[in-house]
C-alpha cells in the first residue's frame, strides 16, 4: 500500500486499558497492513512507562529485553506518538503529518491530529482525552470503501467513538458506546 495520509481513513478512541496489540492485530486479521496504523497514547499509558523505562546498556536483564520488543513493536506501526515520551515513524506517509504538526504548532497531539486532517475542534478534544484517559487509533485508507470497513472494525473493538476522516460534521461520527445494559429511549 502506498501510504498517503490525508485522502481516506478511519479513526477511533479507546480507553486507556484496551489492549493495543489487541487492536493492531485485529486490524492486520482485517487486512489493514501495521505501517497504515498511527496511535497516540497518553503519557499514563503502561506502554509510554515501558518507552520512558529503556535503558540502553550491554548487560541487559530479561525485563530489559521485553522493553526493547514493546519499542520494536512500536516501530513497526505507521507511527506512534506519546506525550513527554516522544514519537516514533515507521511510514513516510506519517512523517509528515506527526514531525510537521508537532514542529509547527509545538503541540505534539493536537497539531498531528490536524496535520492527519481531523478537524480542529475535534482535534482539540482528542488531545484532551489523549492528555489524559484514552487512546487515539488513526488507520489509514486506500479509499472510502476500505475507511468504511475500518471504521466498523474499529466499532467492533469497541471504540468509543469512531469517525471517518472527513466528516466534518460531528454528528455523522459514531457516538461513544453505551455499556451493553443500557437501552437508550428515543
């Protein structure tokens, strides 16, 4: 897939306790390649303390080791970007987007989110729930069919809201879910 951020994608927000690996393999069982698949963490996320807890040296314990694979994970997603932790580029296609909205607007969730094409009032509440209690999964699509069947995947997996990139209005985005005792009168 030749990555171009921008024309069509799917994104959604999950709690900040869903599994991530989880969430990539899906979307690999899905067909979705890992390079497509950007996510921003908040820094309280367990995988940003794994990140901030690396250390470099040649005497290496197990622990150590496990750290050093959750990183080489992380690489080989599309892109990753953690608060006061830092970000990692697998794919050219999210250079751009996350290293230029971040030196751009010095913000480094809000001025990506942007930079990926999601508007900016929504942008801004995503940095917000990214800042403290969720996760933002950005997937990137070969075109409106292929957002479309991310989008329900990521429904699927329980998203709490789910959108796909341009639908700028707020309404035609997926609502958060509801736990599944609630029934909602209308």
């Amino acid at each position: 897939m030749d990555l171009q951020i921008g024309r069509a994608a799917a994104y959604g927000i999950f709690p900040i306790d869903a599994r991530l690996d989880q969430i990539v393999s899906s979307l690999n069982a899905a067909g979705f390649e890992t390079n497509t698949i950007c996510v921003f963490l908040p820094s309280s996320h367990p995988i940003a303390g794994e990140v901030r807890s690396v250390k470099f040296s040649s005497g290496q314990s197990i622990g150590e080791r496990g750290r050093e694979r959750v990183i080489a994970w992380l690489a080989t997603l599309g892109g990753v970007v953690i608060p006061e932790v830092g970000f990692f580029v697998g794919a050219r296609g999210y250079l751009h987007a996350v290293a230029c909205g971040i030196c751009h607007t010095g913000d480094k969730r809000t001025g990506a989110l942007a930079k990926l094409g999601i508007p900016a009032d929504a942008a801004e509440r995503y940095e917000t729930r990214t800042r403290e209690d969720a996760s933002l999964v950005f997937v990137s699509c070969d075109g409106g069919a292929q957002s479309e069947w991310a989008r329900e995947i990521l429904r699927l997996l329980r998203a709490e809201e789910v959108c796909v990139l341009g639908e700028n209005d707020e309404r035609e985005c997926d609502p958060p879910s509801l736990p599944s005792n609630v029934v909602v009168l209308r």
